[in-house]
C-alpha cells in the first residue's frame, strides 16, 4: 500500500463526495424529466488509463463499474485544459455509449499541467431523434432509424463551446430544449470535478493523490477476490432468454438466447457466453467491445460484491478479476453498426443468468430473480397550441425484486432497474394529455415463497386527446417469468391490454409503439419476482399480513401458501389441511410452466447446435439465416420436439437459399444429432 491508512479514507470520502457532487449539480441543474426525476444518468472519475476509480452509490445511476472508457479518452488526445469530449457512437467508444440516447461527456483533470484523472458523464436523451418519438423501438433493424449518432468530438476545446457541434445535436431531436438544458448540466458537472480535485490536490498533492486511487483500485480487487473464494470452485451454467414474438399461436421472432457459463477459480471468474445468440436484427444487442469486465456483463457480480461487503471501495478494481469469452458477432458482442436500443433486454437477462450461476455455486446465499425488465414508457403528443411535438416519459416500470436470503423480494422495484426513480402523476399529467387512473402494487404477482418475491405494477393510462402515441421499451417477462429458487415459485408474468373490459379489449402482448384516441386506456401489469424456499414454511400470520396489505388475495393465499384466511384472519383448521395439500417443488429452480415446456420443445443442444451452425456464416448473413432456420424448424415440428436431424434439414433447405456452401455449416449439427 503506498497511502497511509488514515490518507486513504480521507480521500476515498472525498472522492465519493466528488462524484456525488457531481451528480446532484447535473439533477439540480437539468432539463428533462427524465434525468430530473427517474434520474437516468451517471458520474464518475476514471484513471488517465480509464479505470473508474469513483463512482456515486446514492445518487444517478449505479451503472458506472467497468466502463471501457480507454477508448473514448484515446480518440480525442491529446487534451488541453478546457477540453470536453462529447460522443453516442456506441463502435467509436469501444462499448463506453451501448445506445444512441446515452450522451456521454469526458474531461481532463489537472494538477498544475498533468493530466490525473478523467472526469465522465452521461445523460439519458427523452428523444435523440429517429423515427419513432423516444428514439427507441425493439423494432429497429437499421442504426440510421435510431437517431443521430455523434462521433467522439470536442464540445468544448480549451473552454470554448463548438456551437456548431451543439445545434447540431440539439436541431436533430425532437425535445431540442432539453438536450441543450441536460447538456449544460453536464458540463457544470464536469467543472464541479475539477474544482473539488483542485482542492483535493492542494491539500494532499497529486502524488498522494495518485497513490490513494491505485491503493483504492487495488483494494477493491482484493477484497473481491476473497468473496469469490467463498464460493465453490466449478463451472456453472445458467441460459435464458429475451422473448421473442409470436401471431395467433404461430412464432414470428424467435426467443434470444442467453447462455452464461461462470466458472469460479483460484479466486477469480470467467463468463462464457458461448452458445448465446448470433447479432439479431432486433434493436436488442448489446455493444460490449468485447471487454470482459464491460459494466452490462458485471452489473450483478458487482452487486453481489457490495451485498456481501457493504465497506468494499466501489470502483473498477472490483472487476479486475473477471475474464471473459464474449464470440464476436453475437448479441453480446455485436459487430458494427448493430441496433441497439432496447439493449437493456439482454442486459437484465445477462444478470438473471449470473444469479442463476451464483445460485448455483452458493446454494445458501441464493435469489430468485427479480422482474427482469424496465418498461420505460414514453409519451408523445402535438401541442395544441403550437402543433409542436412534444415527448415526456411516462414511467419508468419495473417489477419486483426476487426473493432474498432472510428477506421478503422488494415490492415495485428491482435488483435489475432498482436505481431508476418514479416520475411523480402530477407531472406527467401535467406534461402530457393523459389521466393516470390507476398506480399501485400487482396483487397476486410476487413468487410464493418462504421469502416471496417483490409485486409488481399496475398503470392505467386514459388519454385525454386523440394522437396520443406511447411508445413503451423494455416490455419482458410476459411468457418467460422470474424463476424462483429453492422451491419458491416464480413470479406472475407481465401483460399489456387496450381498453380492459371493453368490448374492444385487446391483449397487446410486448408494446412497442401504440397509438391512442381520445378515451382509450392502456393498462399494464409488470412481472413479480421469483420466490424464495418453501412457500409451506411461510408462517401463516406473515401470508395474513400480505393480504391485509393488498399484496396476496384471500384465494392466492390458500392457493399458494395452504393459509385459509377468515374476514384476515388465519383459520386454524384450514390451514393445516391446506397445507397438507400443496404440492412439493423439486429442484434448485422453478422457471415456470412455459419456459419447461419451450425447452422440452426445443431441447438446450438442440438450440445450441442451431447457434454453433449460424456462426459459421459471414456475420452480415446471421441474423436472418438464424430467424429463417429457426422458424422453419418449429413450423416442421409442429406441436412435436424439434430435434438436431431436423435443424439440419432446414439449414440444408431453407436457411441458406442464397448459393452458400453449407457444407462447413451443417456438419456441427450433424456432430451434436
């Protein structure tokens, strides 16, 4: 260590309260709702080598571990005192930007004129323009459809503002106003940074300044190698999937497979992610730059970290120790130009996986997932007034959390979107033309469990005006639910309905962009979290008290726990005889009936052979050569199993119909048949 131990609390405190600093001035100082508010945005301060070495844990965004900033910081030297990097480019910045509404800005900051640290920001965009209001739509098959992309430039060179720069990125969106506003906040962060390391320096030097973020860097990393040592050494496999989409019954856009092998050793772990999905045509793939310790890959190692060790310095160092095999040109690790804008899909699948790896290596300490998805819901009207189209957000909506260790699951919120705030009625009646009818907890939704999981959420929207259009990402869990674990249940699925109870009612399954008259209504319910542990041992008085609260209805209650409740109160007699009557759930997991019955239809080596085959092709051919091959597969097998001889006979038949020499692409599948 080359800081005294009394220096380096000091300073760890002061660079906390840095990137603190920094994100309460960007939240006072901004714009939009939806930094103001849900608080979609991050600070931190990364190494000349671009290694954050702080970053804020009560305010903005957690999502700042594990940034690959090396890229961005390299594209724009050499710096001046002044300069400000600006860029969206998600292949630019080598994974730093992973979708166009995330504006990223980056500084310099000196001690006397060296350059000791880099200060980084990013805002969430209401709107960066394209072609649907918001920016983002799962149904993106082209990056010129998701908006304006910003290459690493300078917005500001030695102090002065590039005003071109500026209008242009702000004439391009359809909320000009507040993207000028959020930018400007940004750069009154990125001086707060400044400031403060000014201070810091003057007081300690920038000696012992660079010696305490090493020191604290290497701490991190250390005491993450002591957790992993907790766990068994082994290999452990978990696969899950982003729902795909299906008309009347028959699949039209097959499921994303997510496969995360987590091998832990000697302290230090590897992901896998062989036999995942190729690069979709979805606007669902992840732009990691194939780095391993990339911030959507660790997001719940991390988390599991700081559970465990609620002291342990919250940096970079905390990844140092994870390796990772990410196969190019899969949704992981896609290749340039990729579609990217509901990427947090496979980015809270990515985490269910490593949870579920976890659960595995450490049985005990295990969770059930939580909801798996943020429904942000953007809503977007002309102004009356003006014609001017406006954009608001409506909502950020998640489910509940899974159930914990000792602890019921959250209710409302979740491990995966949990930092995200709600953005109160009032202003978005206010801001939009819509009546918010209904917001509550889901009753009836959280896993049964001895710690059930978190409940979701109910909205009910009404629309005031006609030409009220939402467009709502992120909308999963609708087949698929949050598993439970160690005999808890999982968690009710999601829907979305129009009109509920009309005579126009429509199930609208995953929203994408939804257009609404005057007097319609839109209602949505968000997944629960999985259970956790015997839903049995639950004492009987704690299932009354769920129900008091509107969480577990009289019926749920003998349904999924065997308690019978009287006017609120347990009825003794009942109870017993329903319990005696539940069924016992064998397995570490319970993944629901729909996921069992998807993998008894197509079988893991099955769907993995089908991948191993469409890697085989130039990237640019695999996102359709695997939907084709895949649809055609299941429409052979009907209602029956889907087997490796099959997929072979599609690939030979119908995937690649263009000339292609199949030759090297059928062999793997006629390995695994």
């Amino acid at each position: 260590m080359r800081s005294s131990p009394v220096v380096l609390e000091i300073l760890s405190h002061r660079l906390t309260a840095v990137v603190e600093e920094m994100a309460e001035t960007i939240r006072r100082t901004s714009f939009s709702v939806f930094v103001k508010q849900t608080a979609d945005f991050g600070t931190c301060l990364v190494t000349p080598e671009g290694e954050v070495f702080a970053a804020p844990r009560a305010i903005s965004g957690n999502l700042m571990i594990g940034i690959p900033a090396r890229t961005a910081i390299e594209s724009l030297g050499p710096y001046r005192p002044g300069d400000v990097g600006i860029s969206n480019d998600p292949d630019a910045t080598g994974g730093l930007v992973t979708h166009l509404p995330d504006i990223w800005l980056w500084a310099p900051l000196y001690a006397g004129e060296r350059i000791v640290a880099f200060a980084f920001s990013f805002v969430h965009s209401s709107d960066i323009g394209g072609d649907v209001p918001g920016s983002i739509s799962w149904a993106h098959t082209d990056r010129c459809q998701e908006g304006l992309l910003i290459p690493p430039a300078k917005l500001r060179e030695e102090g002065r503002v590039n005003e071109a720069l500026l209008r242009t990125i702000v004439s391009n969106t359809r909320v000009p106003e507040q993207n000028r506003g959020d930018i400007e906040a940004q750069l009154t962060g990125l001086a707060t940074a400044q400031r403060r390391i000014d201070e810091i320096v003057a007081a300690y030097g920038a000696g012992t300044l660079t010696d305490a973020v090493h020191d604290l860097l290497d701490e991190a990393a250390g005491r993450a190698t002591t957790l992993v040592t907790g766990l068994r050494d082994g290999s452990y496999t978990f696969v899950d999937h982003v729902e795909g989409l299906a008309e009347d019954g028959v699949t039209t856009v097959p499921p994303t497979r997510l496969s995360l092998e987590l091998t832990v050793s000697g302290g230090r772990t590897h992901l896998s992610f062989a036999g995942t999905s190729p690069e979709v045509a979805e606007a669902i793939n992840l732009p990691t730059g194939g780095e391993p310790g990339h911030y959507m890959l660790v997001f719940a190692l991390v988390n599991y970290f700081c559970s465990l060790d609620p002291g342990i310095p919250y940096n970079s160092g905390l990844v140092r120790g994870i390796t990772a095999e990410l196969p190019p040109g899969s949704v992981v690790n896609p290749g340039p130009g990729a579609t990217c804008g509901v990427r947090a899909a496979v980015f809270f699948r990515i985490m269910d996986c490593v949870l579920g790896c976890l659960a595995q290596a450490a049985p005990r300490s295990a969770f059930a997932t939580s909801s798996g998805a943020v429904a942000i819901a953007t809503v977007a009207h002309a102004d009356p007034r003006t014609g001017q189209r406006r954009v608001s957000v409506g909502q950020p909506l998640t489910g509940g959390s899974g159930g914990r260790p000792g602890r019921d699951g959250l209710n409302g919120t979740s491990f995966t979107g949990g930092w995200l705030r709600n953005v109160p009625n009032e202003l978005l009646e206010q801001d939009a033309p819509v009546l918010v009818e209904e917001y509550r907890y889901r009753t009836d939704s959280g896993g049964a469990g001895r710690r059930p999981g978190g409940a979701g959420i109910v909205l009910r929207l009404r629309a005031l005006a006609d030409g009220v259009t939402l467009a709502v990402r992120g909308m999963e869990r609708l087949r698929f639910q949050p598993w439970g674990v160690n005999g808890g249940r999982p968690g009710a699925p999601g829907r979305a309905v129009l009109n509920p109870g009309a005579a126009d009612e429509r199930e609208l399954g995953r929203i994408n962009v939804v257009t609404l008259a005057a007097g319609d209504v839109l209602l949505i319910e968000t997944a629960g979290g999985g259970g956790l542990g015997d839903p049995a041992a639950r004492e009987p008085d704690e299932v009354a008290a769920d129900s008091a609260r509107g969480l577990v209805s009289t019926e749920h209650a003998l349904r999924a726990y065997g308690v019978a409740l009287r006017e609120g109160a347990v009825d003794v007699t009942r109870t017993e005889a329903g319990r005696a009557a539940l069924p016992v759930r064998a397995g570490l997991f319970d993944l629901g009936p729909a996921r069992e019955a998807y993998d008894r239809q197509w079988p893991p080596p099955v769907q993995e052979s089908l991948i191993r085959a469409v890697e085989r092709l130039p990237r640019a051919r695999r996102a359709a050569a695997y939907r084709r091959a895949y649809l055609a597969a299941e429409a052979r097998a009907g209602s029956g199993v889907v087997t490796a001889e099959l997929v072979t006979d599609v690939i030979k038949a119908v995937a690649f119909t263009d000339g292609a020499d199949v030759t090297d692409v059928t062999d793997v599948t006629e390995e695994q048949g």
